[in-house]
C-alpha cells in the first residue's frame, strides 16, 4: 500500500494492454492455428489424394513461420517483463506496473511452451512421411 | 474501454476519489451507522425462511444444493462401481445379467463425469468464489439457481432411468452404430437428459467467467487475484469451446434416432468417424475441465499450509492458460486405433506429450513452495499429498498410452482403465476431498473431525491402489474393457478379485467421509474465523454465518491480503470499505473493469424467486418429452419456458434505476446503470454467443468432415437447395441485422420513432428470411442420403436460432414502448444486437454452405 498511483498516471504509463487479456493467448493461438493446419490439410490431402510430399514441405515451411512469430511475440512479451532493466522477476504488487509486467511475463512463459509445442508438432513432419 | 462507451450514452461516468486514501480508510464508522447499516444488509440479503427457503437464489445456498446433490449422484455411480466390480470378482460369474451390466458401466462412467465432475466444479466455484473475491453474489445469482435446478432434474432424470431397465447401455461414449441402433430408450435419455444438463454448464460458465472478469473487488488487478480465479477464466473458456461440439453431436446423433436422418450411418453416406471427433473434441478438454479446477483448490491450500506466498505465481498461470489450449490438440489419442494416417496420430501422439510440460510445471511449482515454507501436514494436506502421487502415476501411464504403437497394444484394455481412474482420482477426486476438509469451516461454519479424516484418506488411498494398481497388470495381460464376464485361467482371476476387495475399501473411505459430512455437529464449539491462518479473501467471511457475503467490499492490493493488509479485516467488518449499506434495502454488488478492477458501477442482484424453477421445469420438459417421442408436449414445454425466461427477464433486469448515480462509500460515487461492453449483461451474451458460434462451427465442420472422408458426398446427380431461396434468405437475414444495429443507433439518437420501426421491420424480415431457407431444403429427403440431411440441419440450426433472434427484437420493440428501453437505459438492445451480430454470421456462413459449397466442390 506504499507505492499508490493515481488511475490517471497509470492510464497514461501502461496504456497498452489496458482492457485486453487477449495479448497473452496469441502465442498458444499461433500453436493452436498451426496445428489445425497441420492435422486438416494432411487428412484432407490424403483423402483426396493430393500431393503429400508438396503439403508435407509447405507444412514444414508453415511450421518455420509460425516459430517466427511466436519468437517474435516471445520477444515482446521479454520485454514487457523488462526483468533485467527493472532487476525484478516477480510481480507480486498490486499496481499498474507489476501488472504490466507481469503481463509480460505471462506471456513470455506461455510464448516458450507454444514454441516448444510447435517443435513437438513439427516432429511428424519430419520424421514420417506419406499417408499410410 | 468501459468510461467511454458509458459517456456515449449519457450515463455518467464514476466520480470522486480512487483509490481510497490511508486517511480515509483510517476514519472510523460510527458504531451506531455500524449497527444500522448491518441491519439493513442482512434485512437485503437474507435467506427466505420456511418452505421458501428453497427459492433462494443466493449463492451460499445454491451452491451447498449444487455441491450435496452432485456428492449424492457420486455416490451412486460409485455403487455401481461396487455392483460392477462384483460381477467381475470371480470368474464367469453371473449375479448381474450382461444387459444390466452393460447399462452400470456405461451410468457410472456418465453420472461420474456430467453429473459429479463438472457439475462439481460449478458448485464448488459458484460456492467459493464470491468469497474468495469478496463480492456479494455470483453476478447473476438466477442463472445459478436456474442451472441448478436444471441440473437437478436432468440429473434425476438420467440417473432414475437404471432402476426402470432403461438405462443408456453403449458406454459413456456412445459410439454409433452400436449406439444408434440400439433398440430402447437408453440413448435418448442420454444424449437428451445430458444435453440438458450440458446447457446448465454452458449458463454456469457464462456465470463464473463474468463474475472473475467483472465482480472482483476494486485493486484486485489480473497480478494479484487468487489463482482460483486464473483457473475458473481457463476453465469457463475451455467449457465454452469443448462442451458445445458435443451440443452439436448430440443434436445430429437425435436426428439420427429421432427421424432417421443417416448421419452415422455409412449406408446413406454417412460416417460414424464423425461422432468420434465430435465426442473426444468435447471428451478430451472435458478431462482438463475437471481437472484444473481441482488442482485450483491445491494452489489455494498449499500456501496456507506452507505459510508462505506460491511460488511460481506466473509459472501456474502459464500451466493453467497453456494446458487449457494444449488440451484441444489431444482428442485423436481416444482414436489411435481406427485406421487414421500415422502421420495424423503422430501430431497427436506430439501435442500429447507437449501437454505434460505445463501439468508438470504447475506441481513443480507446487512442490516448490512445499519445499521453501514451513510445512504443517493438516488433514487437507494429506489429501493434496495423496493427490500429487496418484496423479504422477496417472501421468506417466498417460505419456505412455500417448505413444500410438503402445496404445495400438493396450488400447480398450484395463490398462486405460487403471490410468483413467489414476488421473481422475489423483487429478480430482483427491484435491477435491482435499478442498472439502479444507473450505468445510468456510461453508458451514463447523470443523471436519481430524480422526474421521485420517482414516478416510488412509482407507481412501489404500482402497484406491489395491483396486487400480493391479488393474495394470490384467490390462498388459489382455482383460479388455467393459467385458461382462471371462473365462477362468487366464491369469485374470486373482488380480479381478483383489480390484473388487480394493473397491471395497475405497467405498469404506468414502463412507467415513460421508458421515463426517452429514453427522450432526451442534455441539460443536464457535469454530475460529480463519482455522488455517490462510491469507486469502475468503477466510474473511462471518462466523456465525451471515448471507451478505462481505460486510463491506474492500480495496484489495495484494495477493494475500489477510496477511499483508494488516487492519483490513477490522475495516471490512466495521463497513469502512465500499457498499456497506442497503439504504433501498435492495441487493447490490459492485463491478469493476476487467484487468485493474476499477470500480465502475454498482449492479442490483436479483433475489428469491420461484420463476427459476419453473423455467427449469419447462427446459426439462422440452428436453425430457422428445425421448418418449411426445413432441406436442415437448414443444409446449419450450414455449413455456421461453415465456418465464421473458417474464423473469423483463420484471426484474436492467430496468431503468431510480438514480443515475449512487454513492458507495470512501467518496466514490458510480454509475447505476451501464449498457453495451461496460455491462456484466453485453459480457454474458458475447461468452454465450462464442460458445453457441462452437457448437455451429461444429455442424458446418460435419459438412466438410463427410466432404473428405466420403467419395460420395455431394453424390452425383444430387438435387441441392434451392439456390434463389437461399440468396434471399441471405438478403433477408442481412437486412433484419442492419435493422438491428440501425435500431440500435436511432435510438441512441433519441430518433425513438425510427427506432421502433426498425424493431417492427427486423422481424417480419427475419421469418420470411427463415422461411426461405427452411423452402430452400424443403424438397430434399433427409433420411435419403447424409447430404440432404446435413443441409437440413444446417437450416433447422439457423432457423432455431431466428427464433430466438426475432424474439428479442420484439422484447426490444415492447421495451421501447413501454419505457422500458429508453435513448439512455438501453442494455437491452445492445444485448440484442450483439446476438444478432453473432446469427446474422451464422445465417451467412449456413448460406455460403447451402447455396454455394456444394457447387464449388
């Protein structure tokens, strides 16, 4: 209760993610996107007896991109989180700043796991190929 | 966001100071106002007395019904577990008859997931969580009421129907054909009486995600509230996207049993594959729905016990979020074994194992804060223990069975069933317990005894081991799954007849626990307020109980704010905080913003009533009628219940307030009144409306699912719909919505006039639209062949849905004529166009797939 702010000074410091909870799902969003491609457009080419080895590398390419752009998203959230500028990991107080960061690195954490996430899913590209 | 759109409308924004001052809250409160305001509060708040005590709509009622009559529903599913594991106790053994065999397991496993499990985690939350976020009430305290009595119904209904010899008997799956073509009426009251029960859950999801979102109190920004509450958002969301695709299955899977409409069945084109997806879509998040919240209680009770903050506050969020995500890419791992390409399981099989990494990172993070605080091992903590080693068990078997070559081998096998029962006991069952022992003083103001505890846990624990452990064993030795009886000699039979002794004992736990629960407690002494010295908002609650929820709302900064707000428990009690009154003598509770819980207006809560009851009676008779084929009754009951819901709506919601603004203590004064996204109203229509856009998401997926896996779907020479009739049913549901918004806007303007004329038009354009696309189908023969079907569906889908939208226009229309609705109290029409906004895209994309996909393809 020592460090109080004013809601204007809040408002107008960490105005970004004000009313959206949304910023921390993108991540898991861009996992959950890539691999609904990946699942429908295997299973509709198999059955339609597309080019499997064309969907194959244009999954592989997929995969590639959506890497980027949960790196990217990953690399702003780092940010938000700002740990080295600020020297603080946690943000256990209940104001408008640890709130912004701790935003950050919520979306940090889960940024990492939708990574990882996508490298498991990329496996099968890689290691299997054909419709069998 | 939210001041914006209030200022628009003319409804003032909230003035005065915030946040409150130290010199403020330091002011003392008069104890004479003290007296009279709780007087007034309690007068508000109360409990109806006598019979009437059962129209209560108030959370801490409701939610102990939802809580004992989801324990009792446990109950018997878990003696026909005991029915179940005697008939298999010995070889060849012939107690039970294989029909009534068949009927028990398929009930258990049913009644233990949609009657205990979910249903659990709604009363358990619609319990606590006004507690734990120091609120008054659940947002809207009828829809619980509702839900529960729905619940009850649907829920007797089910479970009544094993001592009739009709329960449903294909397993709790219900896979077609053998499900579709079972004679009797074990399906319908199934797919029926669980789809009514599906819907209270989609109303009490609704209920929580805007009671997390809007009800916390002012300070308790996203950083700093209760991981409870990450988990209820993660979970109200994931019941949002899972249940409604199995809404949709059921409703293709009536039709089916109903009218004959072929979708399952391979003959007429369709697919019994599709049922499959539908099913798991739903099956596997529905896993994670039951198990999140439970290891929410443990991250509420291994603070306490380890008397020091969670470790790893941030680290959980992520295992919540990331789980509740990951758990979508899991459901084909029910299905490894039905021909799908491998490269196909292997994403699956892939998103399987990713999935251990947030689950394992939540008990780390656990085990962590264990490690560092000074551990006291209280009855709740032994339960927890318990459930971190079951659950482990359960997990490994898990990474195992997502591997396909070793699923291929164990698939239907005991095996699955020791690991299911593993991470269910482990995942919920344990936690669960854990958190009655634990939140028992805070319901019903008495302690659990200590002893009873411990040798319910320990005859529990040891029960569980003896029964499921060996069960690995019969499963790798080839016992499948729901078999009625089996030859001697096998290597079976010792390892069946220790299950069943296991059983046994498990039941002995449970019935120790049972009468811990109901046994007569009125000698015991004035329990403490806070027996475990938590530091969480809900062990302010009153002792002896009182039904106001909190005496005053408190300016929350912290994460444990019984520990580091020294002075804000006396504050509450004595009413510095906000709302401390009922001056109306009305009920009150207060909304903030969604992520810095920014006080923002003050929302009247709806109390006692007997309307919730007789609306769920009717949705019971919809749903209930239609599965002895009486449909005269069925649709009679729909229209009735629909006329409660108006009525319960229109007398008692967002009626135009005495006073624009109302002061709520501390020098804050807040709107009384709030219309489009700053209302708790606008929120529960759109969460409502993303999971209604699922489930129809999920019948348009069914046409392009028979699109690829049939070579005959559109089959040659097929008449398709009518292409006129749907561009004008297209046109005609386009301009209704214009209508909508149009209306919306004059309005707004004060055009009232133009306005109500828009409200008059929308209608008519929206049945002629319906119209149309019902004649668009209309020549086809569903039962012919699954393509006319699915485009019947599509229509039958769209057109239900118009019902409901022209509905609201005209409640609108009455609204505005009779003051109701006016150019500033005008909730009801943004409401109204929100739902529009979602139909008018349903009807467009039903359009696009009846008028155009069939030409493209």
């Amino acid at each position: 209760m020592t460090d109080r702010h004013t809601p204007e000074k809040d408002s107008a410091e960490f105005a970004a993610e004000a009313g959206s909870l949304w910023r921390i799902t993108f991540a898991p969003a861009t996992w959950a996107g890539h691999f609904l491609l990946c699942y429908t457009l295997f299973a509709t080419g198999c059955a339609k007896g597309w080019p499997v080895g064309t969907v194959r590398h244009g999954l592989i390419g997929m995969s590639v991109l959506a890497l980027a752009v949960i790196a990217l998203i990953g690399w702003r959230a780092y940010a938000q989180w700002s740990p080295r500028s600020t020297g603080r990991i946690v943000n256990p107080r209940g104001d408008a700043e640890d709130r912004h960061h701790f935003l950050g690195h919520a979306g940090f954490l889960l940024a990492v796991i939708s990574f990882i996430g996508v490298v498991f899913v990329t496996l099968p590209l890689l290691l299997l190929e054909g419709c069998r | 966001m939210t001041e914006t759109r209030a200022t628009r409308s003319g409804i003032p924004a909230a003035e005065g100071t915030y946040p409150p001052t130290e010199a403020m809250l330091a002011e003392p409160v008069p104890a004479e106002l003290q007296r009279a305001q709780a007087e007034r509060l309690r007068a508000a708040w109360a409990a109806p007395k006598g019979w009437r005590y059962w129209s209560a709509v108030n959370n801490t009622e409701v939610g102990v019904w939802y809580c004992m009559t989801a324990f009792v529903f446990m109950l018997m599913a878990g003696i026909m577990a005991l029915i179940i594991r005697l008939q298999l106790a010995v070889p060849e053994n012939d107690l039970i008859s294989a029909d009534r065999f068949n009927q028990l397991f398929t009930m258990h496993g049913s009644a233990m997931m949609f009657l205990f499990s979910v249903p659990l985690f709604e009363a358990i939350s619609i319990l606590l969580l006004p507690g734990l976020l120091g609120a008054r009430d659940m947002p809207f305290p009828r829809l619980s009421a509702y839900g529960y009595w729905c619940f009850l119904i649907g829920g007797v209904f089910v479970i009544g129907s094993i001592f009739f010899d009709v329960a449903p008997r294909s397993g709790w799956f219900m896979y077609p054909p053998l499900a579709t073509k079972d004679e009797g009426m074990g399906s319908d009251i199934w797919l029926l009486g669980l789809s009514f029960i599906e819907v209270a859950s989609i109303a009490a999801a609704v209920e929580l995600i805007v009671g997390t979102l809007k009800c916390r109190p002012p300070g308790m920004r996203v950083n700093v509230m209760p991981l409870y509450a990450w988990y209820v958002l993660v979970v109200g969301g994931m019941i949002l996207f899972a249940f409604p695709p199995l809404i949709a299955g059921d409703f293709l899977f009536e039709l089916e049993r109903s009218f004959d409409w072929p979708f399952f069945d391979p003959e007429r084109g369709g697919d019994p594959m599709l049922w499959q997806h539908l099913f798991w879509i739903f099956g596997h998040p529905e896993v994670y729905i039951i198990f999140l919240p439970s290891i929410a209680i443990a991250a509420m009770i291994i603070p306490t016990v380890a008397r020091r903050p969670i470790v790893g506050y941030s680290w959980i969020v992520l295992s919540a979020v990331g789980t509740g995500f990951l758990s979508f890419g899991l459901w084909v791992h029910h299905m490894f074994a039905t021909g799908l390409p491998s490269i196909s399981l292997g994403f699956f099989s892939a998103a399987s194992e990713a999935v251990v990494i947030p689950t394992g990172i939540q008990l780390f993070a656990f085990l962590a804060t264990l490690m560092l605080g000074k551990v006291r091992v209280t009855l709740p903590m032994l339960w927890i223990t318990g459930a971190l080693a079951i659950f482990t068990m359960g997990g490994l078997t898990g990474v195992m069975l997502a591997l396909a070559p070793f699923d291929f081998q164990a698939h239907d096998s005991y095996f699955v069933v020791a690991h299911l029962h593993y991470t269910l006991f482990g995942g919920m069952i344990f936690p669960v317990v854990a958190g009655v022992y634990y939140f028992f003083p805070f319901f019903r103001k008495k302690l659990l005894s200590e002893r009873l505890g411990r040798w319910s846990f320990w005859l529990t624990f040891s029960g569980f081991n003896l029964c499921f452990l060996p069960m690995h064993l019969t499963g790798l030795f080839g016992m499948p799954r729901r078999i009625y009886a089996y030859p001697a000699g096998l290597g079976w039979d010792g390892l069946n007849m220790i299950s069943t002794v296991g059983a046994f004992v498990i039941a002995a736990g449970f019935a120790v626990l049972a009468w811990d629960i109901v046994r007569p407690k009125g000698r015991q002494p004035q329990i403490p307020r806070n027996p475990w010295d938590a530091g969480t908002l809900e062990w302010s609650h009153d002792v002896p109980g009182e039904s106001w929820g909190v005496r005053s709302i408190p300016h929350v900064t912290t994460r444990y704010p019984l520990w580091d707000q020294p002075g804000m428990l006396a504050r509450m009690d004595s009413g510095r905080y906000y709302l401390p009154d009922a001056e109306e003598g009305r009920r009150e509770t207060l909304l903030t913003s969604v992520i810095d819980a920014e006080p923002v207006q003050v929302q009247r809560v709806t109390g006692p009533t007997w309307i919730t009851h007789l609306a769920a009676f009717f949705t019971g008779g919809a749903f209930i009628f239609p599965t002895f084929h009486w449909y005269p009754p069925a649709i009679v009951s729909g229209i009735l219940a629909v006329a409660c819901i108006i009525w319960w709506l229109w007398r008692d919601t967002a009626r135009p307030p005495e006073d624009e603004t109302k002061d709520v203590g501390l020098g804050l004064r807040l709107p009384t009144y709030a219309s489009g996204p700053a209302s708790a109203g606008w929120w529960a229509i759109w969460i409502t409306m993303l999971g209604d856009a699922t489930a129809f998401a999920s019948v348009i997926f069914g046409f392009f699912f028979y699109w690829t896996a049939r070579p005959d779907f559109p089959p040659d020479g097929a008449a398709h719909a009518d292409g006129t009739l749907v561009a004008l049913a297209c046109a005609g549901f386009a301009l209704s919505w214009a209508m909508t918004i149009g209306a919306r806007e004059l309005n707004r303007r004060g055009a009232v006039g133009a306005a109500r004329l828009g409200l008059g038009l929308g209608p008519l354009l929206a049945i002629a639209a319906s119209a149309a696309l019902l004649g668009s189908v209309w020549t086809l023969a569903p039962t012919s062949h699954v393509y006319p079907a699915i485009l019947w569906a599509i229509a039958v889908w769209v057109v239900a849905h118009s019902i409901v939208a022209v509905i609201m226009q005209a409640y609108c229309l009455a609204g505005s004529i009779f003051g109701k609705l006016t150019p500033r109290y005008d909730a009801d029409l943004w409401n109204s166009t929100l739902f529009w906004h979602f139909h008018a895209l349903a009807a467009l994309v039903a359009c696009a797939v009846l008028g155009l996909a069939p030409r493209l393809l």
